[in-house]
C-alpha cells in the first residue's frame, strides 16, 4: 500500500493504489483548502484550483496531469488533488 506523507501536517497515511488524493485528504481531515476556498470549490472536478498540492517523488506514483492541469502548472511540481491518483509513496504540501 502507498503512504502519502502531508508535509505541513505532517501526518503519514495509508492509501490504495489508484485512490484520488482529494478524496484521501478529505478521509483523514487533511485540509487542502483554507478561507472562502473551502466551502466554495468544485467539489473535486477539476475546475476551481483550490485543491493545489505540490508533490514530491516518482513521477510515477501518480497518474499523468490532463491537459487543464498541464497548461496550468507547466513546469511545476504542483497538482490538483482532485485530479491526481495515488500509484506509490508520496510527499504532498499543501496549500503551497
Ligand atoms: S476541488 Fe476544484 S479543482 Fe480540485
């Protein structure tokens, strides 16, 4: 089983492979969001942004960024959780 390490929290938790890291971080009571972001967000479709994360590791341990999120975070390491797959071990911080 996969274990995402949350960096800020600074909590280590179990995931299966192929489960979506919003839904994941919402499982734990890991927030992704802060402010009006939190009640005001795409619930996990991939519109809003406010789930960023940026991920250290394999880029294999996820699965691969659709087009929205690689026109919008070219050249970073940051995600939409809600678009990403946990594949194997990860290092995630949130809001960065
Ligand atoms: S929850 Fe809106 S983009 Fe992820």
């Amino acid at each position: 089983m996969p274990r995402v390490h949350f960096e800020r929290e600074n909590r280590t938790v179990q995931a299966r492979v192929g489960e979506n890291l919003w839904r994941l971080a919402r499982k734990h009571d890991i927030k992704l969001s802060s402010g009006l972001r939190k009640w005001l967000h795409c619930r996990g479709r991939g519109f809003c942004g406010g789930c960023r994360v940026r991920i250290d590791g394999d880029a294999a341990a996820t699965n691969e960024r659709w087009t929205w999120e690689e026109l919008r975070f070219a050249d970073t390491d940051v995600r939409l959780a809600c678009q990403c797959e946990v594949r194997g071990d990860l290092k995630v911080t949130t809001q960065p």
